[in-house]
C-alpha cells in the first residue's frame, strides 16, 4: 500500500489500532478512489493474527444478507452472527442512503456490539461527514467518533506513486494487475497526470 501525506493519518490510527486501546468506533471519510477500503481490509487483515472475532461487509452486502434473512425466515441466526462480533468493519455506510430497514438493522447491531464492549470501523465517502440518511439516534452515536479524513493525494504523491509501482514492476516484486488493485490511489488522477507529463 502506498503511504504519503493523504492517507498518513488513517493508515497509522488503524495500523495503532488495537481492542484493548482503540476507540469505540473510527470513521474514516473522503473522496473516492482515496484508499479507504484498502484501508479497512489492512486492518481485517491485521485482526486476523488476533483472539478477536471480526466481521467485515460492504454496506451492500450487509443490506442483501439482512433482506434475504429477513425474507427467509433466518433473521435470529444472521443477527447471531453479526451481533457477537468483538469488531464490525463496515465499508462505504453511504451506500445504505434511503435503505430504513437495513439501516435500523445496523443501528441494532451496533448498539449491540457496543454494549459488548466492541467496536466499528467505518468507511463513508465524502469531504464532510454527514450521518442525516441514518437518523437522529444512530447519527448522534455516529457524531462522537473517533473521524479521520483521506484526502486526494497531491500531484508529487501521485509522482511518487508512479516511481513506486515502476520500482516494484520492474524489480518483478508486484505484477500490474496487482498494482492496479490495491492502489489507494485515484486512478483517474494517475492517467490524468501521465496523459500530462507525456
């Protein structure tokens, strides 16, 4: 993962973090294409080494499992699932924008964990966090976090990007495809900027 000025902080808060230290939740926010997904499957990766249950889901995929189990019949054994994680990582809430259903699901799940003593983090895109689409109650838990922005990268960071992954293609440690995958940065800023420098 490439680390500079734009992602520093929230690479380094979820790097730190920890069950026995870490805020109840963090939110990390910003454009798209910033990395914060990367981000959030570091710190899934990470608790893996850990005696921790943790759960990761999209917001589309949480709000699709909750519909089926719902329609199912299956709610209590998706709940029992969801509900006895130690961490819940969600990623890109916004994607819940007008889902009631899915959401009030959510707020009972984290209400849930965090009465357990567990904890969220959470991706959510934008320049300014904005929780109205969730609610007044589940906003307001939202509010007191622990938030932490992901800004554009600078043209010089996207510069640097590129010498990296020339670095790492051409010494035969990472292949295109896998750059292209797990790069926080805007691709659209990177074409951009060798369209410019050619």
């Amino acid at each position: 993962m490439f680390i500079s000025t734009f992602n520093e902080v929230a690479f380094k808060a979820l790097d730190r973090f920890s069950m026995e230290n870490g805020p109840q939740t963090v939110i990390i926010y910003g454009d798209d294409g910033v990395g914060k997904s990367e981000l959030l499957k570091s710190l899934y990766h990470k608790m893996q080494n850990e005696p921790y249950r943790t759960i990761y889901y999209q917001a589309e995929k949480f709000s699709r499992e909750f519909a089926y189990t719902l329609s199912a019949g299956r709610i209590k054994a998706f709940r029992n699932k969801v509900r006895k994680a130690d961490l819940f990582i969600l990623d890109d809430l916004h994607k819940l924008t007008g889902k009631q259903r899915t959401i009030e699901e959510l707020f009972y799940t984290y209400d849930s964990i965090i009465l357990q003593g567990g904890k969220f983090a959470i991706s959510c895109s934008g320049l300014h966090l904005s929780f109205a689409y969730l609610g007044e109650r589940f906003a307001s838990r939202l509010l007191s976090s622990v938030s932490i922005p992901v800004f554009q990268p600078e043209k010089l960071e996207i510069q640097e990007f590129i010498r990296y992954c020339n670095q790492q293609f051409f010494s035969g440690k990472i292949d295109i495809d896998q750059i292209m995958l797990k790069s926080p940065v805007n691709l659209k800023n990177t074409m951009e900027l060798l369209r410019d420098s050619s």
